[in-house]
C-alpha cells in the first residue's frame, strides 16, 4: 500500500482518527482526543517501506550486502548535439 505500510494499518489509524474528530464535535472532549491520540500513534509506528519488520531495523541489510550482485555498467550516452546560442537581445518590444 502507500509508503509500504499494510492496508488494515491504514484503515485502523483511518478510522481512529475519524472517530476521534467524530467524538470531539458531539462527545466527551477526552474521549475524541483520546481516539485522535491513538489514532496518530498507530500512524506514526506503522512499519513502512519493503522492510515491514519496524524501523530501525534496516542496518541488518546495510551491514550484509550481497556479494553475487554483477556491478553496474556504465552508461554510455551520446553527447549532446551542438546548438547555436540563441540571439535574446531584442532592439524594440516587436522583436521580442
């Protein structure tokens, strides 16, 4: 899903955060910041990226690079065509 994270994190910090606005306009004020509290907090610690085991733990990838990777080619591009500058100086507001 986005940024990685699992679609019933996004929809568990969707719905805390909804009741919690929910709550704040037509309940006790406690409850609905209570809601909206926990509902940021499971936003902000979900697990993102194709590394879902939490954060922090990418290190472990860093420290162990795969040795059985080929290195990358270099990329050959043609140089760019050569163009005449270009004539920005205009005698009168017609040639502009």
């Amino acid at each position: 899903m986005f940024f990685g994270t699992s679609r019933w994190l996004w929809i568990l910090s969707g719905v805390l955060v909804l009741l919690g606005f929910g709550v704040l306009a037509l309940g006790p004020r406690w409850i609905g910041l209570l809601l909206l509290v926990i509902g940021l907090i499971v936003f902000a610690t979900a697990p993102t990226g194709p590394n879902r085991r939490g954060r922090g733990t990418a290190t472990e990838e860093i420290q162990a690079p795969s040795a059985s990777q080929p290195p990358p080619l270099p990329s050959i591009a043609p140089p760019p065509p050569h163009r005449k500058p270009l004539d920005i100086e205009a005698g009168d507001p017609s040639q502009v």
